[in-house]
C-alpha cells in the first residue's frame, strides 16, 4: 500500500489544462523528484497534493483514505507543504516562525506541550539554527531563511513534506544542507515529494523522478530511465550528446559539502 | 529596545490600566464627586445628585469609551493580521464610514419609535457592506497600495452619501446633530446608548475569541495556512462579520472615531514578538486603554465647547498614518 497515491488528477484554469490526468505515487521512505521545464503542472500538482488547490477530477488517497474523508486537521498534520515563495509577513523570531509548524497538532486554546517542545528544540537544532534562534526573519540570509521555512514544515512531523523548488536561489553548500535535510527526513520513515529543476541534484537525492511536461507525465521511474537524451529534448528542449559520459555527469555531483 | 514580554505579564499590565483609567474616568469631569461619599449614597438612594451623575452621567460615557475602545482595537488587530497589511483598520478600508453611512442613514428614516434598533442596525449593515466593497474591489491577496485606494474610494463614497442626506435634510437642526455625531463623541452617553451597544459588541468578540492560531498561520501566507488546516474562506466571513458587528455597534453609539484600530496594534506588536494571535488580546485593552485617555484628555482640556474625542484621536493618529507611510516607503527602498 503507497503511502499517497493520485489517480488521473486533472486540473484546469479558465479552460486552459494544467494537469491533464497524472498519476502520482509515494512510497514510504522515499523521496520522489517532480520535475520538468516551467509552466509543466509541477507546482499545482504539488498544492493540489497540500490541499490548497481542488482538482477537478481525479481520487487522492493517504493510505487507504481518500482525501476528502480525512479531517482538515488530521491531514496538515500528516502532509506539510513549503511553497514555493513563503513570505513571512510580520518579523516574527525564528523560534516563534518554528512553532508555527505545531498548529496543525494543538488543541485551539491549548499551548505548546512539551513534547511540542521537544520537537521545537530538535528541528532547531538539526537544521543548524542555534546561533539564530531569536533573530527575527527579515534579518537573515537567503539560506538562513531556507532552512528556517523548511524546519517550520518540518517541525509538524509530517508523513510526506511536499517541498516546491526549496533550494532555488541557494548557493552550492546550501543546497545540499537542504537536500540533506530532506534525505534525512525520509530516512526516519516518512517520505518527500520535491521539486527541483537541478537535474544533478534530483538525480542524485531522489530515488524516483517524475518528469511532467504539458500537464502530463513524460516518464516515471529510476534517475536513470528518466533521465535519457529524448526525455530530455521533449521536456525541456535541451540537447544531451548521447556519450556514456555526458549522462554521467548528468546523474552525479562532483563536490561535496565540507563539514561544518 | 522594547522587546517580546510574556504575555500574562503584558496582558496584566494593560489591564491594571485599563481599570485605573476607567476609575478615573468614573470620578473626575467637571464635577468633582468625593469617592465614598458618592459610593455609599449611590447605594443608599440612587436619586441622589452624586449617585446620577456617577450612574447616569459617567458609569455609561466610561463603559462605552471601554467598550468601544476595545472593538476598535481589537478589529484592528484582526483585520491587519487578516490581510497582512499593517494598514489594514477599520477606519482606512471602509468599516467606520460604512457604518457611519448606515447610522446617518437610520437616524434620516428611522422613526423614533424604532430608532433604538434601527441605529445600530444600520451601523453594522453599512460597515459590513463597506467592508465588503473595499474587500472585492481590492482583491484577495491585495497590496498596501490597492488596498488603500479601496479604502479610499469607498470612504468618499460613504462621505459624499452622507453629506448627500445632510444636504438634503429637512432642518438645520438635525444637520448639526448628524455632523456633531459623526465626529466621534462619548458626552451625552447613557445607559440606552451602552445596551443598544452591547449585543453587537459582544457577538462580535466572540466570533473573534478562536481565530488567534489561524491568524498566526497566515503569517506564512494563505497557501502555507490552508495546508496548516485553516479554513481560509470561512475565517474570512467569520472575521468581516465580526468587524461588522462590532465596529457597526461602536460607531453608531460613539460617532467616527478614527485611527484607534491602526495606532493601538502597531504599538503594542514589538511587546507580543510580533504575533497576530497574541496581539488580539492585548490590542483590544490597549484600544480602550486609548480611548479612555482621550475621553479623559478632552475633559481636562479648557475649552469652551468641549472638543469631541473623535477629533483628538484624528489629530494624535494622522500624524501617526504619516509617519508608517514614511517608515514603510524607507523600508521598501
């Protein structure tokens, strides 16, 4: 049994398709990489997957469960979504931005429980923001904030985190923080769904892809049979030479991060 | 540096405040009454002098200045943090003109006999409409700038309606008393006025009791907060039908009263960590804390003909909208 699975979701926009019945599967403990060139669907299957868009048709399902027999609560506690432009409105502390992330687990009037606490205090630390606990949002820097939205998402202890494009604009090391992050999050059982327009870094952290182009998906699979020349000049209008070594740089990342 | 204190603290404080404020409120005016004296004939024969002027006179002017100090502070706090715009209160987008409109428009046609409803009935209908209006024109996820033009095309039109009826009014008589009403004004407060008040009030409030923790999930936006679980469109409805009621009874018993809504929520924000939920609360003492002051203020001022506490709340709050817009602009740079 996948741990999420979408059947021939469909969505349209003033007559114009975005996604023209996909398929969508998740296994536990996997992270699955969406990608494909701009305008593909990728970030409205995403949030139809959040819950924050409606598709016109198609079944979602978490476990057995449809989608629209689970209560609104449950199901923000079981699916976290970082979008892809997350403004953080007020300049709220970076603590207090975590906390955000335990709503979908309190009662309305109820207050952080310990165990919430604990939580609290483990994102923080896992994702290296000590140092910055009590600085407000706006004074940090692009990667700082990364890392600051993605403990949020995952401070709900999610099943699946739907990430949209969460390493655009970070440089080289920071990506692979982030990447790290959500590698590590599957590790403990759950699963993530990121979309990444990095094809090195798709290939080397996800253990599927899921190519979309045109509302559709193009093809489904391991790196490796995603990632072929044709996929690559249909989806994205780009040109692969067809020597082994070309694909292998395209499937491996040369560098590495350097501990911290 | 101000900074995040605990709440319990904060909202102790603001209380501690708001009751001496009341107090003071209750016995100083151009009668001095002597504490105990007035106390204890109060309870012994409510017909005395000391005892109508406290119950009468004051009890009611304090109760409505605390009441509808609240609602404004409050219904800022909420509607800032709804749109995220920190210009966001019910005097810019249309709320108070709206039910200043719907009042003028009940006291024009409402007979006497009904007008006890009809008032604050009209208040809450025009400021819901107002709301509304401003709501759709500017759009969901509006900017500062659409968003006060809105304000500021909804509130002309309400103005010009009630200047329409003002000009077309049968006597002078009642264009004077619409004009001094509109100007936002706690003297001549009676007890009618604080119950006519009160149901509108209080609905109001609690429609806002539980949307703390949705409001601090739209800090991140609307996308994040529905996958947080928030219903988003019925913590809309819920929050524009709480301003209506409450702004739309406040306004149509106190007259216009500007600027509380925005002012009270940018001072008391940097004391709650800058969280919406926490600052509902606080935003709603420091509101009536405010207004309290100034219906003080305009007791102590020597003047002639007392000055309305809605015109001394416009003069200390506009030069504080001025000074958000020159801070904004600095920050967009």
């Amino acid at each position: 049994m996948s741990l999420l699975r979408g059947t021939t979701l469909s969505l349209a926009f003033d007559d114009q398709p975005i996604l023209e019945a996909v398929d969508i599967e998740l296994d536990k403990g996997e992270m699955l990489g969406l990608i494909g060139p701009n305008g593909a669907g990728k970030s409205s299957l995403l949030r139809c997957l959040a819950g924050s868009a409606r598709t016109d048709s198609g079944v979602l399902q978490l476990g057995e469960q449809r989608f629209e027999d689970i209560p609104r609560n449950e199901r923000a506690r079981r699916i976290a979504y970082l979008p892809q432009q997350t403004e953080v409105h007020w300049p709220l502390s970076v603590e207090r931005i975590i906390e955000l992330g335990r709503i979908p687990h309190l009662e309305p009037w109820g207050k952080l429980s310990e165990r919430d606490q604990q939580v609290i205090e483990s994102v923080i630390a896992d994702a290296d923001l000590l140092p910055f606990r009590h600085r407000p949002f706006n004074t940090l820097s692009g990667g700082e904030r990364a890392r600051v939205l993605l403990a949020r998402a995952l401070a709900a202890e999610p099943e699946i985190l739907l990430a949209d494009e969460p390493v655009a604009a970070l440089d080289p090391a920071h990506q692979l923080d982030v990447m790290a992050m959500l590698a590590e999050h599957c590790s403990q059982g759950n699963a993530v769904i990121v979309v990444l327009h990095d094809l090195r870094l798709a290939a080397h952290f996800c253990q599927r892809l899921q190519l979309l182009h045109q509302g559709r998906t193009l093809a489904v699979g391991k790196p490796g049979e995603v990632l072929t020349p044709d996929n690559l000049e249909n989806a994205y209008q780009i040109h692969l030479s067809d020597r082994q070594d070309a694909i292998d740089t395209l499937l491996n990342i040369t560098w590495k991060r350097i501990p911290r | 540096m101000l900074g995040e204190m605990r709440q319990s603290r904060l909202l102790g404080l603001l209380v501690a405040a708001a009751s001496s404020l009341f107090l003071f409120s209750l016995l100083f005016g151009s009668q001095t009454i002597p504490v105990f004296q007035t106390l204890q004939e109060t309870f012994d024969d409510t017909s005395s002098v000391l005892a109508l002027i406290l119950t009468e006179v004051r009890l009611p002017r304090a109760l409505i200045a605390l009441f509808a100090g609240a609602t404004l502070g409050l219904c800022g706090a909420a509607m800032q943090a709804m749109l995220r715009n920190p210009l966001a209160s019910p005097g810019l987008i249309g709320s108070a003109s709206g039910a200043a409109l719907g009042a003028v428009i009940a006291l024009y046609f409402g007979s006497a006999a009904l007008s006890q409803f009809s008032l604050p009935l009209g208040g809450i209908l025009g400021s819901l409409g107002a709301t509304l209006l401003v709501y759709l024109l500017a759009g969901r996820n509006a900017g500062t700038l659409t968003l006060i033009l809105a304000g500021v095309a909804i509130n002309s039109l309400a103005l010009a309606l009630i200047s329409l009826l003002l000009n077309l009014a049968p006597s002078p008589y009642a264009v004077q008393e619409i004009v001094l009403w509109m100007m936002g004004s706690l003297s001549n407060s009676s007890m009618e006025n604080f119950w006519i008040m009160l149901p509108g009030t209080l609905l109001g409030w609690m429609l806002l009791l539980r949307v703390g923790r949705a409001l601090d999930a739209l800090t991140l936006g609307e996308e994040t907060a529905q996958s947080m679980g928030i219903d988003l469109p019925r913590l809309r409805w819920r929050i524009f039908l709480a301003v209506a009621l409450a702004v739309g009874s406040a306004v149509s018993v106190t007259g216009a009263i500007g600027f509380i809504g925005l002012v009270v929520p940018h001072m008391l924000r940097p004391f709650v960590g800058y969280q919406p939920g926490r600052l509902l609360a606080a935003s709603a003492l420091g509101g009536a804390i405010l207004l309290l002051a100034a219906d003080i203020l305009v007791r102590l001022l020597p003047a002639q003909t007392e000055i309305k506490v809605g015109v001394v709340t416009a003069l200390v709050g506009a030069p504080f909208f001025l000074y958000l817009i020159i801070k904004s602009r600095r920050y967009s740079q």
